[in-house]
C-alpha cells in the first residue's frame, strides 16, 4: 500500500500538464455554529455558489470543509463535509475559478516577477502574481462581541466572547510586521473567577512580530501558524522563511502550547526545517513541499515525522491535492527506536467535465497519533494503531439559471467498529423565484453509525434587503434518530430565524435563533455578534 501511494504522489509530481484555470481566493472566518449548520462571513460572496465546497487550509492544502448550502451577499450557511473541526474564528476558503485567455495570462506572466511565495499563493489569490509583495504599510484590523445564551427548562446558559484581531504590516514604511488574535470567553456567572486562571478564559491563538530583511526573507517572533507547516498549529519561538525563485524553505523553533488551557508551555519544545516548491504559469500552478519535525516533552522525544503535499492543475478541468505524514519514532518495550509509520494519507481529485457540473471524490486514511512523552502514564495500555479510512463524493449541478442541484456521500470505516459509518446529502436550491426575490432551498441528510441512524429534512427560505446590507433566512429542520443499542427514538423539530445587518462599511450587527422542539424538553439559542472593522 505505502509503495502504490509513492507511486502515485511521484507519478502526479512528475506530471507538466496545465489547465487554462487558475483559481481566486476568498478568505472568510466562522461567525457561528448551529446544531445542523455553519455560518461563515466573507468581505463579499462573488463567484460562491449553491451546492460549492468551502476549505480549511491544512498543511499547505486546502482540505473540503462545508458545502454550501445557502448564501447572501456577504455570509454562506454550510453543513460539514466529513469529520472536520471547526470553531468560531476558523478561517474559511473559496475558490473560484478564473478562466484565462493564453494571450492575456502570457502578458500578464511576462510582467510578473520571478520571485514567488507559496504561503500568499496559497491563501491570498493564485492569480495575484507577488502583487502583495511591496513593502507597503497597511492595517487591518477587527473588534467582534458576541453572546451565546442557551434557554432550556432546567437551566440558562448565557457565555460572552470577545474577539480582537490586527494585522500591521510594514509600519512607519519600516520592514516589521505585526499580527494579534486574541479571545476572551467568559460565562455571565465566571467574571469573578477569571484572576483564578487567565488562561482559561484568554486564548493568545497569534501574538508575533515579523521583520522582512527585503521581498523575499524574514524572520517572526511569537506565537504564529506558519500556513506551510500549519498542521502543527502555532508555534512559541522563532521562526525563519525565505524564497528563492520557486523554491521556498526555512526553519522553526520554539515550543508548543499548552494541551489543556493553550498557555505558553516551554517544556513542549519542538524544531524543524520545510521546503517548497511552486511552479505558476499560464496554464496553471503546481506546488509541492516537506517537512520534517522533532517534538519534545522536557527534552525528550515525544514525536518525530514528516510530511508531504502536492498540489496540482493536472488538466484543464481536473485538479488534484495529495497529503502524506510519516511517523519516524516510536517506543518499544519502553524502548526509543526509528521507524517508518505512514500515519495520514489524502488525497483529492475535483473534476469539472461541463461548465455547470463540479465532481470531487475523496479518500482520507489516518492512524492514531501518539505523544510517547506526554501521555507517558498511558504507555501501558493498549495504543490503537488501527488506521480510519474515509471515501467521499461530491457533485454540484445547474442544469438552468438560479437552479442548482447537488450533494455529497461519506463511508468512514475501520476494523473495530461493527459497522461503518454512512452520511449522505442532497439539495434542490432556486435561488431568485419570481415576485418574491428570495432564495429557497430543500434538503435532506442521511446518517447511519454504529449508535445512530437517522434522517433530516429541511427547508430553508432567504432573502437580501435594501441592496444587500440586511441579509434574513428562515430554515426549519426535522430530525428523526433511532438509538441503535437502546432502539430509542428521538424526534426533533427546529427553527431557526438569522438576521445580519451592515450598519456601515466596516460594522456589522448579527442575531441568530434556533428553537429545537422535543417531546419532553424545549431547547432555544440566542446568539448575538457585533463586529467593527478597521
């Protein structure tokens, strides 16, 4: 198995082929989680369509996270594509593809500079071609208060969070950068035990200075997610990059944060080296890089390995994305010694045969990650080492104007488990019906596991007023689940009213409710957000 997925990676590195594509990327962020639904913001929505697959960025590659279910002019509700983890503030990708004519994108490569960097092509635009480059100064700022209440029959929960973040690049026309996210959560009752424990209520996710010794090397200080190593998530130190032409490396050191309260933890010390590779013309782009990490617990190994990705534009319409990590360390009879673990596997083709139909097919394959020193206490249990391997599907199709028809299917398996897990769903969007003007949506959810199986349906009406600065839906859900040890039933009606209002610009007010109607228990969540940017 190894062998055959060698094969394929070098097989597609290999590969010189060019679609007459590229894509665009919009950038967006978590505004709030529903029990059914995900809501994402974006400056704006252009070229996002009903039934489009939204992306995390990991490891230098865009992962499938949420199909689209529904959108506005600034905002889309998503379901989740798979197992995925995402929370408030997770940024949130779409591309859009941008079709090129050979003699416009041959001029327009004549111009652009040599020098390219694979961490702004990935996550800023594949089409900007360095534009973001000159050392401009620009600040980019973002103030969000939110409150989540949860009303029930026994109980309220009310949990306020506040969220700061800011971007400086380049001040006073100098070569030092600067970025902060910080988030503070607090419940109505806890504001008199926050001195107790800071760390639990202010999260640090990015505090790091950056200075760019020119356009092409620099060196950041702090806490900071490296998009070409971001599968290790932040990183407490140094950290150094540089480019080269087409190739991009550096070097990180420092630690991690901490596993239960995400504090500054010098004890989790970690180091490593990554390389890139980015090739963009015309046609197309194809990247590639490694990594290789040592992560330690009080100076001793706590995990070793490497990864791969690949990304590719193999052909005009089809395009590929391939992750591999590799473990190089493990204990045995308590004993440290080197080995070669194929830990993670993932690959993804996406292929596009007419304009209006979009195909994506999926395969995921992941062991157990174990840390030998820091659950050290657990080394004499049991470690699973059975792999998880996932295939999925997706298609979205517009057979007319305002019409889109799609859906995606999963089959997650392993070993242990006595039956695998199976989930399916599939729309029908009209988004602009006649007199109205408003966008309506039908769709049903398939869920089997080995303790649940069940259906969803659920309709969901959606409307911009005043040319786009109010954005209002109405959804409601039915949810049927049997229990599958206990052959218990659970029934579930569901309403939810969303309202977001640009008051201005830059500021931006947003109230979601969602009622769940049960036999013997009513459930309803309020949630408020008021965000300014600057």
């Amino acid at each position: 198995m190894k062998e055959l997925l060698f094969f394929i990676f070098f097989i597609c590195l290999s590969l010189n082929i060019f679609g007459q594509t590229s894509d665009a990327i919009l950038k967006g962020s978590i505004s709030y989680i529903t029990s059914q639904n995900v809501y994402v913001k974006f400056e704006n929505t252009d070229g996002i369509h009903m039934g489009d697959t939204l992306f995390i960025a990991r490891n230098n590659v865009f992962i499938p996270a949420l199909t689209v279910n529904n959108l506005s002019s600034i905002s889309c509700v998503g379901t989740p594509v798979g197992e995925v983890s995402l929370s408030i503030s997770t940024p949130i990708f779409g591309k859009i593809k941008v079709e090129k004519k050979l003699e416009e994108a041959i001029s327009k490569e004549s111009e652009a500079p040599v020098s390219v960097n694979v961490n702004d092509q990935a996550i800023k635009t594949l089409t900007q071609k360095n534009k973001d480059k000159e050392l401009k100064p620009s600040v980019d700022g973002r103030i969000a208060l939110s409150s989540y209440a949860t009303l029930s029959n026994s109980a309220t929960d009310i949990r306020y969070r506040y969220n700061l973040s800011l971007y400086t690049k380049h001040g006073s026309n100098s070569g030092i950068s600067t970025e902060t996210y910080l988030s503070f959560t607090h419940k109505s009752n806890e504001l008199s035990l926050v001195g107790q424990d800071i760390n639990k209520y202010l999260k640090i996710y990015s505090l790091a200075v950056t200075y760019d010794f020119n356009k092409s090397t620099n060196i950041s200080f702090g806490r900071k997610i490296n998009l070409n190593m971001a599968n290790i998530g932040a990183v407490d130190g140094l950290q150094f990059q540089t480019v080269h032409r087409s190739l991009t490396y550096g070097a990180v050191a420092g630690s991690r944060p901490d596993y239960y309260n995400y504090s500054f933890n010098p004890n989790l010390m970690q180091f490593g080296v990554f390389a890139g590779h980015n090739i963009e013309n015309e046609n197309g782009s194809m990247q590639t890089s490694i990594a290789v990490f040592d992560q330690m617990n009080k100076f001793k190994t706590d995990r070793r390995f490497a990864y791969l990705q690949h990304s590719n534009s193999l052909l005009k319409k089809l395009d590929l994305f391939c992750s591999f990590e590799f473990d190089f360390y493990a204990l045995k009879n308590l004993q440290p010694s080197n080995t070669f673990d194929l830990t993670s596997t993932y690959i993804s083709l996406r292929y596009k045969p007419l304009k209006n139909l979009s195909l994506l097919v999926s395969y995921d394959a992941r062991k157990n990650v174990y840390y030998y020193e820091t659950f050290k206490n657990q080394i004499d249990s049991i470690i699973d080492r059975e792999t998880r391997q996932g295939l999925r599907f997706n298609f979205n199709y517009r057979p007319v104007k305002y019409l889109s028809w799609g859906g995606s299917a999963g089959y997650r398996f392993q070993k242990s488990d006595p039956v695998p897990s199976i989930n399916a769903n599939s729309y029908l969007n009209y988004s602009l019906i006649p007199l109205i003007l408003t966008s309506a949506t039908i769709n049903a959810t398939l869920l089997k596991t080995n303790y649940i199986d069940g259906m969803v349906y659920g309709i969901t009406l959606a409307r911009d007023l005043l040319s786009g600065k109010i954005y209002t839906s109405l959804e409601y859900r039915l949810v049927n689940y049997t229990y599958a040890n206990s052959h218990i039933t659970l029934r579930q009606d569901i309403a939810e009213l969303s309202v977001s209002w640009r008051i201005a610009k830059k500021l931006m007010l947003s109230a979601d409710y969602e009622a769940t109607y049960e036999k013997d228990n009513n459930l309803g969540r309020i949630y408020l957000n008021l965000t300014q940017r600057f």
